[in-house]
C-alpha cells in the first residue's frame, strides 16, 4: 500500500511539473529549444509604427507562400529589443524570444558574433544576389547568411535650388562633387543668401560615419572588433574636413532632433546631407515644394572613393527557435521574393527597400514634384547599389562616443595624429 501511494506521488508530481512547464512556455510566447516543428503561429518584434511595424504589416497582407500560420507583430522600442536580446541570449534562453526579430545594421555584428548559433541562416532561403551588396556585408558572418536585408539608409545631398541659384550654381555644379568643393559652394551660398550650408551637431559624427563610408572605411578592422582610429588616413580626412566646414562658417550648430528638422523647415540651411529617410520631414514644408533637389552624396577627395554612402538601415532575423521554417517561409515570400510589396511600401509608408528586382516597378518612377518632378526613388535606388560594403562590426557607437571627445580636443588645437592616437587607446582598454 506504502508502495501504491509513493508511485501516485511520483506520478502526481510529474504531471504537476509537466504542466507548470507547459504554462511558462505558453506565457513565454517562445522555445527553449532550437528544434524545429510545425507552429500555428510566429511573433516579430519590431519598433517604429508608422515605419517598420507598418511594413511588416504589408507583408502580412502581400505573403504569397503557402503555410498556414498567423504572424503576431509585437511593438518593442529599438532599445528594449536590443536589451531584451542581450539578456536573453547571454543567459542561454530563448523563452519569450520572438520569431523574427529587427536589428539596425551597425548593432548587428555584436549579436553575430556573440550568439552565432541564436540566429537560423538564410543562406539557402534567400537569393544574396538580389539585395544591395553592402547590405549583404552588415547582415552575414563567417561565410552564412543570417539577415534578409529591409530598408536602404542611402544617403543623398538634399539642396535648396532657389538659394543655389541666389549663388550662381546649378543642381549639376553639386551634384558628384567632393566635400572640398562642397565647402567652398557653401561658402558662396553663405555670403550671396546669409544661410548656412548644413547643420552640424557636436556631439553626433553622423557626417563623418558617411564621409568614411564613401572610401569604404569604418572603425574597425576586417575582423569587426580591433579599432581602426590611429593612422586611418580615411578617418584623418574625415575630421579633416569636419573641421573645414566649421572654419569655414557654413554650419549651423544644433543639439536635437528638434532642431535639426527646424532648420531645413524654416529655410535656414540650404542642404542636408543625410540618410533618405530625411524625405518627409524636408516635404513638411510644403510651402518650399519645387525648391528642392536630391543629388548623390559628396564623396571624401581621397583615391576610390565614390558618391555614395549610408546613414542608418535595418534587416530581418529568424532566430534558432521553435517555427524557424515558417519564419524564413514567411520572410521569404514577403521581403525576399515579392517586388509588388516593396512598391506598396513605398507608396503608402515611403520605405525604400534594398531588393533589386523591385527598382524595375512603377512606383519606383513616379515623379515627385515638391523635388521638381525628379524621379526620387529610382534615383535612391541606384545610389544605394553604389554604396561601399564595409563591416560595421561591433562597436559602431561606443567607438564614437569616445571620438566625439577626440573631436572636441580636434576643434580646440590639439594636433590631428595625437588625437587619433588617443582615441585609439582609448577604444583598445575600453573595449577589450
């Protein structure tokens, strides 16, 4: 009888834990195992609604594959997923991990590298071939491909044809021009209207990250981690010529976002040197349409480099969870392989994509007046096949945290090698 009751305990107790085990799961929304079985339903996090949520929400309406789940798309700010991966992944979990995840390009190596096996490849899903090659470079690692590349950060000059003309230039007297001639153009706009060129912002190397990029240099070496500062001639040019511009006097400074877009929008600059993106806030000023042109980015005056860069990007992740398949089926015929879906998200949600074939439909050649009647986006696509592929690697923004400082020191005096130098040390202790 001692015997009968000890085995009902035991089993009580098996069920017991099965089932405390079934519910953290389920409360979870993921897997503990990197297995893979048949799901009724797959989660993405992304941020942004009006932008990435928006598109996945696209593609949910465009899939044309044949399985059978249902895609819950969950809203997270950029730094809770980042956060959110970091504590998971470390602790060797992937319960409540999504299916699908957004990561911006310049944060993407420090997941990769990290956590390789966290992430399913898409090497044999997708066709690499069809996406912008640097795109491709930011979204692989150590020959897989684990991203499927989604919106184009390239970069364009946006410029004030009205104030140009004040100065006696023309669109073609900016456009494939170096940042050297960009200076002294600014300099005559300056003195013939009284507005600036650009504005600047101390405390963001925006300008330089796509001064650098135009010569196919970053930060870091080739293997993503060991800085690049000291002795990078590419880098050196770079703050050189940050440094021209406000000696020059052609910049306005500004803190914030705020004040950024207010400056264009009220017609006290008279270009913005940027990512793509920039596009509806400069048509918020609708009383300034037909007064505005986009040309290719000027490029650093240095050997090879080219008229084009990057500012920004993001791409989609399947990670090594329960639903992989349905996740990479449903990326698959949505973002990787449906040219109609990308023409929709550039005419509802204006999101220029980083898939080829798509560069080919109507929406692509449509005529925007508020830029006199340029054709923006077949324009934006064909600088972004341009842009140079570079490892963004795994300290994007700590690397510049510590060279915002190094600038200040720059623009105070202090010599250009000594600067880099420092920085360099800097980045080696803090980043070990």
């Amino acid at each position: 009888m001692k015997k009968f009751y000890l085995m009902l305990l035991l089993v009580v107790g098996m069920v017991v834990l099965a089932a405390c085990s079934s519910g953290d799961e389920e409360a979870s929304g993921g897997s503990g195992s990197e297995g893979s079985s048949d799901v009724d339903a797959i989660t993405a996090w992304a941020w942004d609604p009006a932008f990435n949520i928006a598109a996945l929400e696209k593609a949910k309406e465009a899939y044309d594959g044949d399985g059978e789940y249902e895609v819950n798309v969950i809203e997270n700010a950029q730094d809770d997923i980042i956060q959110k991966l970091n504590t998971g992944l470390s602790s060797g979990t992937t319960n409540g991990m999504p299916n699908i995840v957004l990561i911006e390009d310049y944060r993407a190596q420090s997941f990769l590298q990290a956590y390789p096996d966290a992430f399913h490849p898409l090497t044999d899903v997708i066709s690499s071939d069809d996406f912008a090659d640097y795109k491709i470079a930011t979204t692989s690692y150590d020959g897989e491909q684990y991203g499927l590349p989604f919106d184009s950060g390239v970069a364009a000059l946006y410029v004030r044809t009205d104030y140009l003309e004040e100065a006696g230039y023309t669109v073609e007297d900016v456009t494939d021009i170096t940042w050297q001639e960009y200076i002294e153009i600014g300099k005559d706009v300056k003195e013939a209207t009284g507005k600036n060129m650009l504005t600047l912002d101390p405390n963001d190397l925006a300008q330089v990250r796509m001064m650098i990029q135009t010569n196919g240099s970053w930060y870091v070496e080739e293997d993503g981690s060991t800085p690049n500062l000291a002795g990078n001639e590419t880098l050196e040019k770079a703050f050189e010529t940050y440094k021209e511009m406000m000696d020059a006097d052609i910049a306005k400074i500004v803190s914030d976002w705020s004040q950024f877009v207010g400056a264009f929008n009220s017609g006290d600059v008279a270009s913005v040197p940027t990512g793509n993106w920039i596009t509806p806030s400069v048509k918020q000023a609708a009383d300034q349409s037909g007064n505005w042109a986009v040309v290719p980015m000027p490029r650093l005056d240095m050997d090879g480099a080219v008229n084009a860069s990057n500012l920004g990007g993001s791409s989609w992740y399947v990670l090594n969870v329960d639903g992989k398949e349905q996740a990479a089926d449903f990326l698959l015929n949505t973002f990787g392989s449906n040219p109609d879906l990308y023409q929709t998200l550039v005419k509802d949600i204006g999101a220029l994509g980083t898939y080829s074939p798509a560069a080919e439909g109507d929406a692509y050649a449509v005529e925007d007046e508020f830029f006199g009647g340029q054709q923006l986006i077949t324009d934006l696509s064909t600088w972004t096949d341009e842009i140079p592929g570079v490892n963004y690697g795994l300290h994007t923004y700590a690397i510049e945290d510590i060279l915002v400082t190094g600038m200040q020191d720059y623009l105070n005096g202090a010599e250009l090698t000594t600067v880099l130098e420092n920085v360099q040390g800097q980045a080696e202790a803090q980043l070990k």
